[in-house]
C-alpha cells in the first residue's frame, strides 16, 4: 500500500479555489442559456406580432379598396378633403363629344 500524501492547506485552498471556478463558470452557463432562451421567446412573440400587423394592414387595404369603390359608384370620381369632408367630382367628358370627336378626325383622313 502506497503511503498517504497530505496536502497542504495552500494546495487544498487552490483546489476549492478552482473548483469554485469551474461551479461559477457553469453557472454563468446557465445563466446566459436562459437569457438566450428568453430572448427567443420575444424574437418569436415580435414575429407573431409582425405577421398579425402583415394580416392586419392587408385588411385595411382591403377594407380601403371596398370603400372608394363604393363611393366611387356612388359619386364618381372625385377628390376628398377628409379635414373638411367636401368632395369634389372630376368633370366627366360626356361619350358623344368624343364619339363625334372621333367621326370628325375621321371625315378628315
């Protein structure tokens, strides 16, 4: 049998020391994976928000859409001042005039 070696209370202290080092390092791990795990948690719930607002906003285009043609059937064309909410139509060339327009250059040729 092998005799027992002691260590001296300097070696054992480096031990502990070193041990506790490896214990905090880990720890600092840990830490820095839950961080990590959180942060993708929010970049996930931001996606979602992002692709919700994407769906949203196409909505509201689509909505916009259904609206001017509405108005646009029922007053025409025109131009809307929203502070006001006075309308003004753009004058539409009457189809004869440009029908007989159309005759007339052709009579020329």
């Amino acid at each position: 049998m092998a005799d027992e070696i002691k260590f001296t209370d300097e070696e054992l202290k480096s031990l502990s020391d070193l041990s506790q080092s490896y214990q905090n390092i880990q720890a600092s791990f840990g830490q820095i994976k839950v961080q990590k795990i959180l942060n993708q948690q929010q970049a996930d719930a931001l996606e979602e928000a992002e692709v919700k607002m994407d769906a949203d906003y196409k909505d509201m285009q689509d909505k916009e859409r259904e609206l001017v043609e509405q108005l646009n059937e029922k007053y025409g064309p025109g131009q809307l001042d929203p502070q006001t909410g006075v309308f003004t139509p753009i004058p539409q060339e009457e189809p004869a005039a440009e029908e007989a327009g159309a005759e007339e250059s052709s009579a020329d040729a």
